[in-house]
C-alpha cells in the first residue's frame, strides 16, 4: 500500500520519533487522500496522525529484538 513508508524495525537501531511520526503522517495521507486537509478536515486528519504515531511506537517498543517474522 504505502510503498514509500520505509521499515521502522531495524537492526541498526531503532527508528527515532520523527521518523514514527512521518511513516505515521504517510498512512494517513494515503488512508485519507489528503495531502494536506481542509481547514475543516484538519482536526481530524492530525488527530489520526497522532493515533498512528503512538500506535506504532506502542508497537515498536513490544516486538522483542532478535525474534524473526
């Protein structure tokens, strides 16, 4: 789907917040077909940002190093 979103689970490190931050401001863009919203739609449109974002650091900081897909 978003091909451009690149894998934030590295072996080199963790990925940093702002990285978590525009994979999760991709999503929503693709999800929402906005690049940027309207006015009236913006409130939403962050607010989802910010879900995606916390979810995937939630998830980031559960998965065990090591362990294999």
């Amino acid at each position: 789907m978003c091909r451009s979103i690149k894998t934030l689970r590295r072996k080199d490190g963790p990925a940093d917040s702002g990285e978590v931050r525009a994979a999760a401001l991709q999503y929503v863009r693709k999800v929402s077909g906005y690049r940027e919203p309207s006015r009236v739609n913006a409130p939403a449109f962050y607010a989802a940002v910010d879900d995606v974002t916390e979810a995937s650091e939630r998830l980031l900081a559960s998965l065990r190093p090591g362990a294999r897909a």
